[in-house]
C-alpha cells in the first residue's frame, strides 16, 4: 500500500527529504474580536483566537498573530501562547498561517 499523496508531503518532511527554512507552530492568543471579515464568524467581544502557521521564529510567528488577526478584525489584548506542533499543511516558500479559529468566552 502506498500513501496517499496528502501523506506524502509529511513523510518527506520528516525524513529529509523535502526541507524548510520554517518551523511549525499553533498560537492562542486572547484577544477582541470586532466586525470580522474573510467570511469568519464570531460574536463581538472577548475571545480566543488560534491559528497553525509556518514561521522563521517565535518572533516571526508574534507578528503574524497580531498583523493577521488584526486584519480579519481580531485585536491581541493579552499573551500569545505558542506550541511547536505537527503540521496539517505542507510549508510553502513563505511563511504563512492558516485554520483560524475564534471562540468567544464571557
């Protein structure tokens, strides 16, 4: 059986045989959301913003938190937490961030 080809982007990755100048990283960051564009939904107010992203460093990543989700309508109030994860989407030539997710908390 050979792997699918969603897989094998990962495999190579993870042997070597396909290289990055990025790492991989998820962030939650507690925040404002206001009117939100880009066709994403959340009530106004305070919320957790988290997004999976391919970034040069954690700095790199603290800048595409705040640019990105000021951008969509998310303003950073609080920290930003940042864990190294396994990637859903293979790295790019640029850094780049995706799966943004908001959920409200009262």
């Amino acid at each position: 059986m050979t792997a699918s080809p969603d897989r094998d982007w990962k495999l190579k990755l993870r042997y070597g045989k396909t290289k990055t100048e990025f790492e991989h990283f998820t962030a939650i960051a507690e925040g404002v959301v206001g009117n939100l564009s880009g066709g994403f939904s959340c009530r106004p107010g305070k919320a957790f913003f988290a997004m999976k992203m391919w970034a040069s460093s954690i700095a790199e990543a603290d800048d595409m938190v705040r640019v990105i989700g000021k951008n969509v309508g998310f303003t950073v109030t609080e920290k930003i937490l940042f864990y190294k994860t396994d990637p859903e989407q293979p790295p790019g030539k640029d850094p780049h961030g995706y799966d943004l997710n908001f959920t409200p908390f009262d």
